[in-house]
C-alpha cells in the first residue's frame, strides 16, 4: 500500500503541530507507523491523500453514526452556512435541538450547549458543585472525560483516595477534590462515601466505559450509583458523550433504565460539528448563569451550523429507530468473527458497542483492561489497516459502527479479521 502523501505530510505537520496532530490518538502513537491523512469520506468509506480506501471505524470516534457525508446532513448545514456562520445571538435552531433532546432524553428537563464534549462534562462538574455546595467528585480509574484539569487524574494503582495529575501542567492543587473509584467496583465507591459522607457534590461515570477499551457495567452496577448517590446527596452525572444517541435514542440512561440527575453529551449531539451539552434537573441547572450563580459562557456555545448538524442527524435517527437494531446485528457479527478466529483474546460489546483485548482473562475494568498485550493489538491494527478497515489506532479505544456499513463490509471486515488471526501468534 502506498502511503507516500500521508507520510510527507506527517513529515512537514510535525513541524507546526506537537506530534503532527491536533489531538494526541490520532499520530499512532502507541501503535506505531504513519497515521493515514484523510482526503473525504462517503458513507462508511474513507480515502486517504494516496488514493486509499478503508471501511472506517473510527467514525470520528462516534459522531458519524448515519455514515459520512449523510445527504439530509450535509443539506442541513449547507443551508445554515449560506444564512450565517455564527451569530452570539440565540437563535430558533437551539430550542428545536433543545427540544429533540429533551424529548429524547426526559432527564434533561434543562440544558446549555457548549462545542466539545471537554467542556459539557467541565461545565456539568461546576453546575453540581454549585448546587450543592461541595467541592469533592468521584471519578473512575479508566474513564476519560475530557481534558479539563479536575478530571485528568491518573488513572493508576495505588490508594483510591491518592489522586495525581495524568498529565504535566495540572497542579497537584487541581486536582485534590478528585476521588477514584474502581469501574464496576461496588466496595470503593461505597468507600469514598462513607470516608467524605458530606463532601462529595458529584459521581461522574461513563455508563458504559469506552476509553478503556470497551467495558460495560455489570448488572446492577449503574443502579447501585443512583441509589448511593440519592443517599448522599451528590449529583450523580452520566458523561453520555460516547453513548448518547448510540445506544439507542434514550441514550445508555434509556438502555440500561437508569436516570441520572445530570447528562454531558456530545460527538452525534452534534452530528460532526462541534457540540457538547450539559443539562440535567431543572432546579440543579436553574444555579447556570445568568439565572444562577454559576458562571458558564461560550462565543460559539449553541452554534447556528452544529446545531443544523444535531437537528438533521437527531431527526433521522427518530425517524428510523430501526438503525440501533441493526447496529447491534452488525456489531454481533464482527463479535462473532473476532471471538472465533482470534486466539486469546476478550470482546467486550454492549449495544453497537464493542472492543477486543488481547489477554484471555476477563475484562472489567483499568487493571483487567491494562491486561491487555498492545504489541499484538499493534501487529493486528497493521494487518487490518494494510487490508483496508480503518480501526482505532489504539488498544484503549472502541469501534464505531454506523448506519452506511454495508452487509457487504461487515462480510469483508469478518473476513481480514480471519486471516489477521493467522499473523497473531
Ligand atoms: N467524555 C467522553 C466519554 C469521551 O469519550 C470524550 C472524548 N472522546 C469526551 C468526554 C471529551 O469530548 P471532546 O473530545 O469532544 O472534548
């Protein structure tokens, strides 16, 4: 495969951008080797600037889940751009996104866009914070929520409560209001509440874990939040940037029938333009400013384009419930090829959702997940990609299906993973 155009302009891009990139996964990093630079995408295909086709799933890490270029939203926005790029004014679009996802997602009786999914869970943090008067949250090992300084806390061994910064350039002072708890993991939650009864203001969680690799909670495991969370009075906050509108309409609070007091959403909210929302209660959002005293504002927040992306996106996916079904048949059958051919490895899949690790131990959590050999999932990225599926350039990502794959690449797919097991030793 020639990959020429990709790597001078990988070359030349190192030169203006740490890494090459604008976001860190996607330079290869821990898989290795030239990351594809994207020329367009139609449907479930993407072309490289070398003339190179993949079946992508990648998906822009979820938002595409009607297939790249969809008709009606590519229209949608079309049509926003020749009436104005942005406005800082409101506008009739935001309330009939506002009223779509509400309508979609009962929980979010009130809401206030922002344009990354970073920003809606940051700004969530702050609105229960300000609602209840405390400053300590509960996150969990693995789970990413963006890369506001409070939630980049090592997601590492050692004592829970002994939190340090993931990254360079987060105070330790960022984040001393950030407890870990273990995915799936009962006990440590219930530990942090019963050691700071009265201190925690809010629990975020990924209802269904995807930056770990896929790892969906166990039964009963997102009912036990709720309950704990009521009982002590803390926000619980379901960052739904992944899940919401892929696992179904209702997001993973409709699949699972768990309702949190607050929502982040992002990625499909906007249909591939930048878009975050946040909402939740109406009395714990009545504290956003100006009605409250919690401060939160954005030039773009709500923009005239992102939000005809939403509405177009949103419209189609209530018009045709069928295509969650479907994406889970799909999804099933690359589980089904993966579990089969490939030796000693885990599939995690909840809904459309799914990923596999390379160790044959079961997967729950960080610990289990880290268990995972990367330097097989590297060779096996390689194999894949060299045969066209363009997959998550990382063991710690997830796949994206979306409503364009075809039989036919599920088919081709379920094939290349076949023969990638013979190069997997
Ligand atoms: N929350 C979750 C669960 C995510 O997966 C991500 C990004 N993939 C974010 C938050 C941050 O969203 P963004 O990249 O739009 O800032």
């Amino acid at each position: 495969m020639k990959i020429e155009e990709s790597k001078v302009l990988f070359e030349e891009s190192r030169e203006y951008f740490p890494g090459g990139v604008n976001s860190p996964v996607r330079a290869f990093g821990s898989v290795g080797g030239v990351p594809v630079f994207v020329k367009r995408a139609s449907g479930s295909h993407i072309y490289d600037e070398d003339g190179n086709e993949y079946i992508d799933y990648v998906n822009s890490w979820g938002p595409s889940i009607l297939g790249h270029a969809y008709g009606p939203v590519v229209d949608a926005v079309r049509e926003a751009c020749l009436d104005g790029l942005s406005f800082g004014a409101p506008t009739r679009k935001e309330l009939v996104l506002g009223t779509l996802i509400r309508e979609c997602m009962p929980s979010m009786e009130m809401m206030r866009m922002v344009s990354s999914g970073t920003e809606a869970v940051m700004s969530a943090i702050r609105a229960a914070r300000g609602y209840t008067g405390r400053d300590k949250i509960v996150k969990f090992i693995g789970c990413y929520h963006g890369h506001s300084d409070g939630l980049l806390v090592k997601a590492g061994s050692g004592a829970l409560t002994e939190s340090a910064p993931d990254s360079a350039g987060v105070p330790a002072s960022y984040i001393e209001h950030t407890l870990l708890a273990r995915y799936n993991d009962e006990d440590s939650v219930k530990k942090l509440f019963s050691e700071f009864p009265d201190e925690i203001g809010a629990l975020v969680v990924e209802p269904v874990a995807a930056n770990m690799g896929l790892v969906p909670p166990k039964p009963g495991f997102l009912e036990f939040l709720r309950e704990i969370t009521a009982k002590y009075g803390a926000v619980l906050i379901f960052d739904e940037v992944i899940t919401g509108f892929r696992m179904g309409l209702g997001g993973a609070q409709g699949y699972y029938g768990v309702v949190p007091d607050m929502t982040a959403l992002g990625k499909i909210a906007g249909g591939g333009m930048p878009m975050g929302v946040y909402g939740g209660k109406k009395e714990i959002m009545e504290v956003v400013s100006p009605l409250g005293k919690v401060y939160q504002a954005g030039t773009l927040s709500g923009n005239p384009i992102a939000t005809a992306a939403g509405i177009a996106t949103i419209k189609t996916l209530m018009e045709k419930p069928e295509i969650y079904p479907t994406l889970e048949e799909k999804a099933g059958k690359l589980v089904k090829a993966l579990k089969e051919t490939l030796p000693e490895t885990w599939v995690n899949q909840a809904g459309s959702l799914f990923s596999v690790f390379f160790t044959k131990d079961q997967v729950v959590d960080y610990d289990t997940a880290l268990a995972s050999d990367t330097v097989k999932y590297g060779t096996y990225f390689h194999y894949l990609l060299e045969h066209g599926i363009y997959t998550a350039p990382s063991q710690f990502e997830i796949l994206f299906l979306s409503a364009a794959h075809t039989d036919e690449d599920i088919e081709k797919t379920c094939g290349i993973i076949k023969a990638a097991a013979g190069i997997i030793s």
